[in-house]
C-alpha cells in the first residue's frame, strides 16, 4: 500500500516535472514559434474595427497593406502587397500589386483593396478609425453620408493588378500612413458570406479569417490565446523564418514577469514599474529601453480663468521640473519633454520650449496678478484611477504649491468617466496622453488644432492652424517639417498643454529572439524575427 | 417539497425582474458610455454607432426590448466585442468558472471541514489555536496576495506548474487552492462554531453517556447539526465560486466568466453588463433553494414550516 502511494506521487510528480530543465519558451525555440505576452484580449482582429495596440500586433502578422511595416525603421516604406508605386505631386498614388494569394487561394487584387477601403468608409460600420483614411480625396464626405456613390471616392482600380488613389492634398509620407491596419484589405467574398459591407457585428474573423499575410489564424480562444502559423501561400513565405507566434493576453503585468522568469514567454509586453529599476540595476540583458512615439502632457483648460491667461499657463509649466519626475517617479528612463512631438522623426527638430525655471515661474505669476500665489483660485488637477498616474500629480501638487505658492486638488476618476469629463472639457487641469499613428509630426500637432476632437484643451490659434495647412503644400521635405516645428513652436509659446515626459517601451525579450528591432511605433514586421 | 420549490421559483421572478431593472438605469447613469474612447469618436460615427445598437430609441422600447431578450436568449451584438453576444460569451466561459469554482469548493471543504471539526473537538488546544489563527490569516489575505505568492513558489522557483493558462489539468492546480483557501478558512471557522455549539446539547451528552466512542460522537452525532451554518454559507458562497472570481481569473489568466463581468462594466457594454448581471443572480437564487432543501433534508424541525 505504501509503496503504491509512493509510486503514484512520483506519477504525479513526473506529470508536473518531467524532469528535464527545458522550458516552454526553449521548446517553443526547437519548434520555431515565438512566444509573446501582448497586453489584453483585443475585442477585434478586423482591421477596419480594431482600434488597440494589442488587436494590431496580431493583424500585422495575419494581413500585409500595399505597404508592410520596415523591420528596423518606421519612417521607411517595405513594399507589400504593392511591389511599385509612384505619385505625382504626393497626390495621385498609383501602386502596382504583386502576384499574392488570399489563404483561400483568391488572388489579392486591386479591387479587394477598393473594397476594403469602401468597407471602413461606410457610415454604417462605424469604424472608429476610418479618419485614417480622410486623406484621401472624398472619404471624408463619404464616411459622414454626405455623397452615396463611392465612385467619387479617390480609390480606382484600374485594373487586376493596379490601384490608383486620389488625395484631396498632397500627402508626400502617403506610404507611411497606409501601413496602418485602417488601410488594411480584407478578402471581399467572405466578408459578403458572413453579413454585409457594412454590418459592425459581421463574424467573419471568428468564422473565417481569410487572410494575405505571413501568417494565418489558427486557434483563438478568448483571454487565453490567439495562435497563428506560418503562411505557406504567403508571397514572401521564404523570408519567413517562424513557423508560428502565439499572443498570449495578459493583463497582469505581475503574471507577465512571472511568465517570462519562468521560461513560458520569449517577450513580456510590459514590466511591473516596481520591477524595471531592480532590472536595471542587474543589467538584466533581458530587459528594453526603447523610444516609443508618445507623450505623456497636462491639458489645461484654456477657456477657464485663470487658465486663459498664457502667463499662468507657462508659470505652471516653468514649475513642473521634469527630470525629478523621471528620474524619481516613473524610473523608467522615460525622457523629460520640452516639447510636444516626441523625438525620433528624422528631420524635425523643434525648439525645446517647456523647461523647469522656478525664478521665471514665480515672476510669471507675479506678472498675471498672482504674486506667491495669492488669490490663485484652487484649481483641479484629474487623472484617471492609477497609481502611476497618481504619484505624478502629486510630485507636480507639490512642486507648485512649493514654487508658485498655489493649492490645486488631485482627484481622480474612473477611466470612461474620465475621458467622459475630459471631452467635455468640464475640467481645468486634466492628465493627458498621445501615441503617434505614423511616422510624422502632424500625428501630433492636428490634436490641437481649433477643429480637432482630441483638442481637450480648446485651444484655439489662426496662425498655428494655418501653418499646419501650409505645410501639406509645401513640397521640400526639410521646409515642410520646419514649417511643422514652427506651429509647433508658436503652440508651445502659447502653451495650452503642459508636456511632461515623452514614452518609452519598456519589455523583456529573451536574448536568443534576434531581429527584434527598436520602433518607435512598436508595429512588427514578423517576417524579420528569428531565433538565433 | 414540490410546492416549496414552486414557491420559490414564483418568488424569484420579481426578484429577477427588480434587479434587471436597477442595473438598467444604473448602467444608464453611469458617466461615459460604450463608445467614449480615448481617442474621441466623430460624432456620425458615434450617431451611426448609436443608431446601430439601438441606444437612440425612446428609453421604454430599450427597456422592453432588452428585458425581451433576456427572456428569449436573443441577445443583441456585444458593443465590446463585435461580433459576440452575451450567450456567446456566458456559454464560452461559464463552462470555465464552473469547474474552476466546484474544484475550489472541493479544496475549500477538504481543508475547511476536517480542520473545523478537529478544532472544535480540541477546543482550546494547540490543535484548535493553531488551526484557527492559520484561518484568520486565510481570511484576511485577499487572493491577490496569496495567487502570486503560489505561483511564485510553485511556478517560478519549484517550477512544478504553469505560471498562468488554462490548458492542461495541472493548471488548474494553483487558481483552485488560491480561491479555496480563502472559502476554508471561512468554513473551518463556520465548522467550529456550528460543532461547539452543538457539542453542548443535551442529545451529546446523552449519546456520551450511553458510551458512544467521541469519534462516532463527533462524526455521526453532532457533525450532521454543526455543519448547519456552513450549509447555510454555501449556497451563496458556490454560486459566488462558480460564476468566476475576477481576482484570481485575471492573476492566473483563466478564461472564465469573472474577468467578463467586471470588464463589461469598465467597457460599459450594456448587453453584457445585464447579462452577466442576471446570471450571477440566477445562480444564487438557484443555489440558495438548493441549500434551503437540503438543509430541510438535515434538519426534520424545519420540514413542518
């Protein structure tokens, strides 16, 4: 009996310990399947619905746009699905399509794309991110309803294998922003066989995902994973060195580290905050510091007084001292922010307007009739529930009560009613945040322009918003940015928001994951990672 | 017995109805809506959105409409996951809960019971002290503390279990002892209490008196009346195991239906929120009238009530 027993533990412990010392992650190595924590459940793989990080990561591998994501640099174009293109004036786009095949075996054609675009247009769908696509000429009138005949539409297939699109102003880094999973084709014959054009809860991808990329969907199981395995019809499926990828969703970012300590993950999507100056200190070869096009600002009000006097406006930001919040707060080698685009896009060097001057912050508020902070009203500073988020308000409460001698309350608010408040414009100082789309400053600067929906802060500039208009004429690529760094420069002399720090990724990837490269819009080109 | 359960099922369905109807306004009054996204919508597209779903019609055809389609299981699409209704989802998942929450259960009784009974028998000897501040404990670490520690110690130093996941019999090892930690040492403390209270009755004593052996006493004797208060504590306590414990689902990545029914309240998806809602009541009206008949099965004095 005894002996029975003791056999049977053992069964029950070889079950959980086979052992051998080979984790997943190494077995996954052997098989050639990359293992990758990416954030939550995506409530979308469909290109024209999806509108988070973590659904893009995974339609990157499934489905390739005219133009494939450059594995190293994001400001570059890699030909896709189009093998050629040219343009006149940045204007008139014409790109030649490859000989590529659908996962059904349907070839890729230019009316797919047409369609495609016809689909994210529709007023019905609701696609929350066809404003991607208002550069081209029409789309925007169509999207509202105000025209009904996509045929005015600037998208033309001239023929199998040719695709002309029409913009409404010259857009010379047209190809950047056509990576984006906006401009994405989708196969149209399934998307009929599962509903219409223009239904929003039309099933095809769980039904059916057809798809033209490196990879294709082959198990998806809600919070759990979604797998993809290599695409043998995929164009370029030589250059494929992977034979799979599982996303896995985890929300926790404590699960994740654990995850990746344990050998289960080549990738953890985010670290525990606590935990990035611990690997720093150990110079954890695993762990990543990378640029990522974001920043982290405050929107100040500038309709409320005394916020719409540009003096209290700068005060305020002279007294924030960014390098204390970087260095002591948020730890994570993010980047002080004197200005509003973050760096890395090559060419544009705007002025590092905002910077810590405590002399030159109590001056300014003596200026606006607020000597030490007497008579300041109390304002409130809001932020969305999160301890981070939190920490930061604080250091910057502190910092202006000690150098302006002005009490502002923090408060905070649950997400939705947060962003509810903030698009309301029913605050005065309220956390803010923005990621770039593409590879270029005026994914940026358009939120503050007067007609802007993400302009929370109403500001409101003739001169910055003209600016900015001018600079889609202009066809020197250096006297267009320095057009852009000027409305930068005129907005940041006005100083309607208050930058903080500009966004870094911070992840773990195991060593023997090469290809891998720093993007500062962490979109993948999977085709180029591979194991050493 | 039929009649009681008749009875019971009658009295549920105001109950139901009452709750569907505090949850529907509560979710209208809630600030932000399905579609408020960082990134702030254009306004046709949140008119086209809003038109779609139907949150543009009159509030009483919503109202009615919805309370339709919880009768009839003819649920709309998910404004959260397109494509997706609320079946959909509860059928996915539920699935999951349910068995992550009756092998909880079963961890929680196997440790709950036998430390309770050996307590009260013991009272105040090491083996009640011991047992009973181990439970105190228990109850007052929340299951975000103990799921990570367990997973720490069995996932990354022992490396015995799966960190996270939901895919083989051994993953379910650690989500089931984090979440039935917490349920034993509650039971364990209902056990002692329900055991001293009945080892001090008279029938007790008679059974002592007439030389009955302590164990026989305890196990056969007093058990069937001092396991009353943890019947009474498990017909709410299953069904709040069994529709999904957010905490530990999220900690150790299980797909069940805990994480959905506080993420369709953070994403405002109305259809799921109600849902999700009135299944969780469902389950506790069912699984109190189950406790209700079995307790009228223990105890013969409540059978003439």
């Amino acid at each position: 009996m005894t002996n029975r027993l003791f056999c049977s533990t053992l069964i029950v412990i070889h079950c959980f310990n086979p052992f051998s010392s080979a984790t997943p992650a190494d077995d996954a190595i052997e098989e050639g399947i990359l293992l990758l924590g990416n954030g939550s459940e995506p409530h979308s793989l469909d290109p024209h619905i999806n509108s988070s990080m973590n659904g893009h990561h995974v339609i990157v591998s499934l489905i390739e746009g005219l133009i494939a994501p450059h594995p190293t640099d994001d400001s570059l174009p890699l030909p896709g699905m189009a093998y050629k293109w040219g343009h006149e004036n940045n204007t008139v786009w014409t790109f030649h399509l490859r000989d590529a095949k659908w996962t059904n075996g349907d070839p890729v054609t230019a009316h797919d794309f047409v369609y495609s675009f016809k689909r994210i247009l529709s007023p019905r769908l609701g696609s929350q991110y066809s404003e991607m696509l208002y550069s081209m000429k029409n789309a925007k009138e169509y999207n509202e309803g105000e025209i009904t005949d996509f045929s005015q539409v600037g998208a033309e297939a001239l023929d199998e294998r040719t695709l002309r699109v029409t913009l409404k102003e010259p857009v010379p880094y047209f190809y950047n922003i056509i990576k984006h999973n906006s401009w994405f084709p989708v196969h149209p014959e399934t998307v009929e066989k599962y509903g219409t054009i223009d239904d929003p809860a039309n099933n095809w991808i769980r039904e059916e995902y057809v798809s033209n990329g490196p990879f294709k969907l082959k198990n998806w199981q809600m919070n759990q994973i979604i797998e993809v395995e290599k695409n043998p019809g995929y164009w370029n499926a030589d250059q494929v060195k992977l034979n799979g990828i599982k996303f896995y969703p985890i929300v926790s970012e404590n699960t994740e580290d654990q995850m990746f300590n344990s050998g289960a993950l080549h990738y953890s999507y985010t670290i525990p905050s606590d935990m990035i100056p611990v690997y720093r200190e150990r110079n954890d070869p695993t762990l990543k510091i990378e640029p990522f096009l974001g920043v982290y600002y405050y929107s100040l009000n500038t309709k409320v007084p005394p916020l719409d006097n540009p003096k209290v406006r700068h005060a305020l930001s002279y007294a924030v001292n960014r390098n204390t919040i970087v260095r002591r707060i948020t730890k994570g080698g993010q980047l002080p922010a004197g200005n509003f685009t973050p760096p890395g896009i090559s060419g544009y060097e705007p002025e590092s307007i905002a910077s810590f001057n405590p002399k030159r912050a109590r001056e300014l508020i003596t200026e606006a009739g607020f000597p030490n902070g007497e008579g300041f009203p109390k304002l409130t500073l809001l932020f969305n529930t999160l301890e981070s988020h939190k920490a930061i308000a604080e250091a910057i409460q502190q910092m202006w009560k000690s150098i302006l001698g002005i009490d502002v309350e923090i408060r905070n608010q649950e997400w939705k009613v947060f962003v509810n408040t903030r698009h309301e414009g029913n605050f005065e100082i309220a956390r803010n945040g923005w990621i770039g789309d593409y590879m270029y400053p005026d994914t940026f600067l358009r939120i503050l322009q007067s007609d802007s929906g993400q302009n929370d802060a109403q500001y409101s500039n003739p001169e910055y918003d003209q600016l900015i208009a001018e600079s889609f004429s202009e066809t020197d690529d250096q006297r267009r940015l320095n057009l852009l760094a000027e409305a930068e420069a005129i907005m940041l002399n006005d100083m309607p928001i208050i930058p903080i720090y500009h966004y870094v990724r911070t992840y773990r990837i195991d060593p023997r994951v090469k290809g891998w490269n720093p993007t500062p819009l962490d979109v993948r080109n999977f085709t180029s990672v591979y194991f050493e | 017995m039929l009649r009681f359960i008749l009875i019971r099922l009658g009295q549920a369905i105001p109950i139901l109805l009452a709750i569907y109807t505090i949850t529907f306004f509560m979710v209208l009054a809630a600030p932000g809506g399905p579609f408020t996204q960082e990134r702030k919508v254009a306004p046709h597209i949140l008119e086209q959105q809003m038109e779609y779903y139907g949150f543009n019609d009159p509030l009483p055809i919503q109202f009615f409409r919805t309370l339709w389609q919880h009768i009839t299981f003819e649920f709309p699409p998910l404004t959260s996951y397109p494509g997706l209704t609320s079946k959909d989802i509860i059928v996915d998942t539920f699935p999951v809960s349910l068995e992550l929450g009756l092998l909880a259960m079963i961890v929680a009784l196997a440790i709950g019971l036998p430390v309770g009974i050996l307590a009260a028998a013991k009272k105040n000897s090491i083996l009640d002290y011991a047992p009973m501040s181990l439970a105190m404990v228990g109850i007052c670490l929340p299951t975000f503390v103990i799921g990570p520690l367990l997973s720490l110690v069995f996932g990354v130093w022992l490396g015995w279990l799966n960190i996270s996941g939901w895919f083989s019999f051994a993953d379910r090892i650690l989500p089931a002892c984090t979440l039935g930690l917490f349920y034993a040492a509650y039971i364990a403390r209902l056990t002692r209490g329900g055991m001293l209270e009945t080892l001090n009755m008279d029938y007790i004593r008679s059974a002592r008196a007439k030389g009955a052996p302590e164990f026989k006493v305890v196990i056969v004797h007093a058990l069937r009346g001092g396991i009353m208060p943890v019947v009474s504590f498990f017909g709410p306590a299953l069904a709040g195991l069994i529709s999904g414990s957010f905490v530990v689902e999220t900690i150790f990545q299980v797909p069940g239906l805990g994480r959905h029914f506080i993420q369709a309240a953070l994403s405002r998806d109305h259809s799921l929120i109600l849902s999700t809602v009135l299944f969780y009541a469902a389950l506790i009206i069912v699984a109190n009238m189950i406790v209700d008949i079995v307790q009228i099965l223990l105890n013969p004095k409540l059978r003439y009530r």
